[in-house]
C-alpha cells in the first residue's frame, strides 16, 4: 500500500513536471495568411469577416494563431505580381487569392500554398491539372464565372419580355471572349440584339459607361463578374435606375438596387476557404485537395426597383427567386 506520504509527494512531483515541460515548449505557431484582392478592404470587409468566421469555427484565433496580410491591386490587375512578390518576401505561410489574381500568385510561387476562393475555370486557366487532383500548390473553389452572364441575358428577358436588346459590361481580361461567345449566343437565341460595352479596370462612378449604353440604346444591362463590376454594384444599380434600365448582376447587385441579381454569394467561398487552409496547416498538400464548384446558386429579385421602373414582373418568375426585395 502506498502510504500518504509517498502519495503527497508523487502527486507533488506530478505537478511540477507540465511546469518544466511547458517551459521548455516552442511558442505556439503563428500561421501567417497572406490574402492578395483586386478591391480594398473596405469593400472586402464581408468576405473577409466571413473567412475569418469560418477560421474561428475551426478553433483559429486572430491575433493569437493566426494572423492576415491583406493586400489590394486597387483595381489594376497588373499589380497583382509585385503584390504576390511583397508577400512571399515577408514568409507568409499560405496566399489566399481570387478573381484573375491566382495567375500571378501561381507564376510567383511554386511552393506556398494556394488557395483560390472564388474565380474562374482553373482547369482552363492553366492553373490546375484538373478539379478533382489539382497537383502543384493551388487549391480552391470556382463558380462559372464565364456561364453566368449568359444565364443573366435568358433571366432578364424572362422578366421583362419586350427587352430586344440589351448591353454587356465586362472589363478586358486573357478569359473574357469565352463569356462574351456565350452571352452573344443566348441573346441571338432570345432573338435579342446584344452590344458589348467595355469597362475600365477599376472604374468606380460608370458615367462614361452608361453615356455610351445610353448613346447606343440598349434596353437593359447585364453584367460579368469582374472584381470591378463587383465592386461597383451600387455605383452600376445607380446609374441603371438613374437612365432607367432594368438590369441584372450578381445577387450582391440587386441587393445595392438593382433590378435583379443571380449567382453565388461570395461570402459563403470565403468563409469555406478556411476549410481548405485548416487542412493544408494541418499537413494535406494543396494539390491533393479537390476544387471545389457551386451547388446552388441565388436568385434574387429587387421589386421595389422593378417598380420604380414601371416594370411588372411575372408572378411566373418571382415564385423562383430566392430572395425577393420589396
């Protein structure tokens, strides 16, 4: 039997020894999250309050495990590869990237991990070998960036059938013909007429867009999903509502007041990014992680901008919305 002596004294011994572990214990990892976007903080705050929700839901603390270095191209894609460059340099341990900004990042790093949370095709980009084995670096999530535009010309025409033309606002890019093609021939299939207007990377007011829209004129306005449409949906439902054109965007647009709205909510991909950087810290390579599409998409209707526009929408349609603004 074990007397209470020796009982007292292993128990004290027992309690000594965490000190002395804990004690010779490296501090606790800081992971270092290097985030690259074409739009400021500002406008990214729902995004990345969104990634960081989702850290937090996995047991990341800001702050005390984890810390982030945004940076933003201000809406000029060509800064993209000296902001890729800025954080390589200081050791960040992962890059967190979207829109057209995987392309630098991946020609300026072959070995920090990747993770995209919402652009185009990868596989096509060349930026990935394929969706379910991505290989090298890169991981992450894409939403159809070229098909939704094509599917917003067949739903605005769907909500206001006496549309006979309509014009597209996209903003140049290396993948901007494929969504082009693909607007083109849904509207020519809608017997509509469809006029391509050209936006300036990181235009922010749209006057000299809507002059020209105006000029030409369109009936109603459709938009990509370039960083700088995204970023300029108040300014773009604005204008629309101000020249009184129905139009439709992302589901992001008909809530700043546009007409309509379809596609992803983009703050959903950033907050499942962090489930992708949990397991690349907790050891699974990037390229090893499948990418991952939508399964559901938004559709979003705005009625009371429809009404101000004198616009009735079919009771057909609005019965599909997934949201409807009154």
């Amino acid at each position: 039997m074990i007397s209470r002596r020796r009982l007292v004294l292993a128990l004290g011994a027992g309690a000594l020894v965490p000190l002395a572990v804990l004690a010779q214990q490296p501090p606790a990892k800081v992971w270092r999250i290097g985030v690259i976007s074409a739009n400021t903080a500002a406008f990214m705050a729902r995004r990345l309050d969104a990634l960081r929700a989702g850290l937090a839901a996995l047991g990341y603390v800001e702050g005390r495990n984890y810390v982030i270095e945004y940076r933003s191209a201000e809406g000029k894609d060509e800064r993209f590869a000296g902001l890729a460059a800025e954080l390589i340099r200081l050791n960040v341990d992962l890059i967190v990237t979207h829109g057209l900004a995987p392309i630098a990042v991946k020609q300026a790093t072959s070995t920090i991990p990747i993770v995209v949370t919402d652009s185009g095709d990868l596989v096509a980009m060349g930026l990935a070998a394929s969706l379910a084995r991505p290989g090298g670096n890169l991981t992450g999530q894409i939403f159809f960036a070229n098909e939704l535009p094509a599917k917003r010309v067949e739903l605005i025409k769907e909500a206001y059938p006496r549309l006979s033309q309509v014009a597209y606002l996209h903003v140049d890019n290396p993948f901007a013909a494929v969504a082009l093609e693909k607007v083109a021939a849904t509207a020519k299939h809608l017997k509509m007429r469809t006029q391509q207007f050209e936006v300036r990377a990181g235009e922010t007011e749209f006057h000299d867009t809507f002059a020209a829209v105006v000029k030409q004129r369109s009936g109603g306005v459709v938009t990509g999903d370039h960083p700088t449409l995204s970023s300029g949906v108040k300014a773009i439902a604005n204008q629309a509502l101000k020249h009184r054109l129905p139009a439709v965007g992302n589901p992001q647009f008909a809530e700043a007041g546009g007409m309509l709205g379809y596609g992803v909510q983009f703050d959903d991909f950033w907050r499942r990014a962090a489930v992708f950087i949990d397991k690349i810290f907790k050891g699974t390579k990037p390229g090893d992680i499948a990418i991952e599409q939508p399964t559901s998409f938004e559709l979003v209707v705005n009625l009371k901008t429809a009404r101000a526009l004198g616009i009735e929408i079919p009771n057909a349609f609005l019965v599909r919305a997934t949201k409807v603004i009154e």
